[in-house]
C-alpha cells in the first residue's frame, strides 16, 4: 500500500470532529499527517486535541499557528499578550485545562490579573511565565515549541497562514516568519507561480478555498483533510471537494 500524506487543516479545540475526520479518511500510521497549525482555542477540546497529536503513531509534521505563536509568547514572558489570547479563544483553552478563567481579567493598566483568592496582582513577565508552566504540562509545551513556521516538499508549500506576498519560497523566513504564521493581507487575492501550490489555513471560510496557486483548509465548523495523491478534500462533516487539476488554467 502506497503511503498517503493527508494534510490537516485548523483544528481549533474541536477534539470530537477531529476524531471523526480521522475516522473518516480511514488514518493509519503508515499515513503521514501534515498539520497546518491552530491547534488550540476556541473549540471546548484545546488538551485532548493535544493529548490526541502526542500519542499519534507514525511520522508527521506540525506547522505552528499564530494561536500557538501567542502561547509561545507567554511562555517567553510578554504579558502584552495575554489580551490576544484571552479574546481570541484563549478562555475555552483554559478551561479544557481545568484553569478558571474567570481568575484572570483586564484592568485599567492594561494587563490582566490574577486572582488566586487572596491576592490581586499585575501579571509581570516573571508571573507570565510561572503561570504558563502551571496551565501547561511540559509535554504539551514542548509540542508548541517543535512546531515548524513551514514545511516545503516537491511541489507543495505548506505553513499556517500562507506566504509573504512575491518573495520565493527560498527566502521565505530568512527575516521573519511572521507573515507564514500570521498572515499577509495580499496572499488571498495573489496569483503569483512559486512553483509550488501553496497549502494553508488560518482564513476560515465556509468551504475551502483553491485556485491555481493554493488551496486554504481552515473551515468555519469542523476540520478539512487534503489527500495529496487523490486531490482530494474530506472534512469531518463527510463532506468532499475533488480538485480538479486537469483543467487548464482559470480559477476553480
Ligand atoms: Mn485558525
């Protein structure tokens, strides 16, 4: 049996239809995953989806999203950030890790708080990062700190929130890797031949999102897989997209 690579796009804490989509494609370990980052957040099931990509048999690539990239801030301690983790999912994240986020708040100052019940501080970089290492296990940090800004074979390109509108892919990353984790306004309307078919999330959207240059798997509900070899989208409401690749040019 010849080796699939199936690539996964943003999971979001949805631990159940993560579940079903490796149902669904029928995964098994001789299957390579290729994961498009945005793992956590949102979705009620941030650590089992963690616990889940820990324990996963085989070889597989996990491209980092800026939902981790913010999580990996923290953990550096840059407490200017626990306002974009906390609006953007972060809550829902905490919770799946038994923390109650209703202890850390915003104040007039502009930083959240901690209220352990008998004390109300100012989080400094220090407490940022010895709340971080209470919230996460060592394991689970260190899966975010593995996680790749890309991942580049043959003619596929893989990274979280696409590329840096016009630079190859050779020089992708050399300065900064903040457009492949975070996005460049231009990217979804760039038509640009990188020669090599830019596979990405980060930009949620009903269906998933393909013309001639890239194909996007972020979904508005549930999870998308790519099957490389069939061209062919699965997500985890069974719904499925063929791409057609044999058509001449023109958007699809
Ligand atoms: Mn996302």
């Amino acid at each position: 049996m010849s080796r699939r690579t199936l690539v996964i796009g943003d999971i979001h804490g949805q631990y159940n239809e993560l579940i079903r989509l490796l149902e669904e494609v029928r995964f098994s370990p001789s299957d390579r995953l290729v994961f498009l980052g945005d793992y956590i957040n949102r979705g009620p099931g941030s650590r089992d989806v963690i616990d889940l990509l820990l324990s996963l048999e085989g070889e597989h690539v996990f491209l980092r999203g800026n939902h981790e990239e913010v999580v990996l801030r923290l953990l550096s301690g840059e407490p200017e950030y626990w306002y974009t983790w906390l609006e953007y999912g972060g809550r829902e994240c905490l919770k799946s890790y038994g923390v109650n986020p209703d202890g850390i708040y915003f104040n007039h100052n502009g930083y959240y708080l901690y209220d352990d019940g008998t004390t109300v501080r100012v989080l400094t970089p220090e407490e940022t990062i010895s709340l971080m290492h209470r919230i996460f296990p060592p394991e689970h940090i260190r899966f975010f700190n593995r996680t790749l800004p890309f991942y580049h074979e043959g003619g596929f390109f893989f990274c979280h929130a696409g590329v840096e509108t016009g630079l190859p892919l050779s020089e992708q990353a050399i300065y900064t890797d903040y457009f492949l984790i975070w996005g460049d306004e231009e990217f979804l309307g760039d038509e640009t031949d990188y020669g090599a078919r830019i596979i990405f999330g980060h930009y949620h959207s009903e269906v998933p999102l393909i013309s001639d240059n890239k194909i996007g798997l972020a979904l508005n509900r549930g999870v998308a897989a790519l099957d490389l070899q069939e061209m062919l989208i699965i997500d985890s409401d069974r719904r499925r997209v063929k791409i057609d690749s044999t058509l001449p040019s023109g958007r699809r």
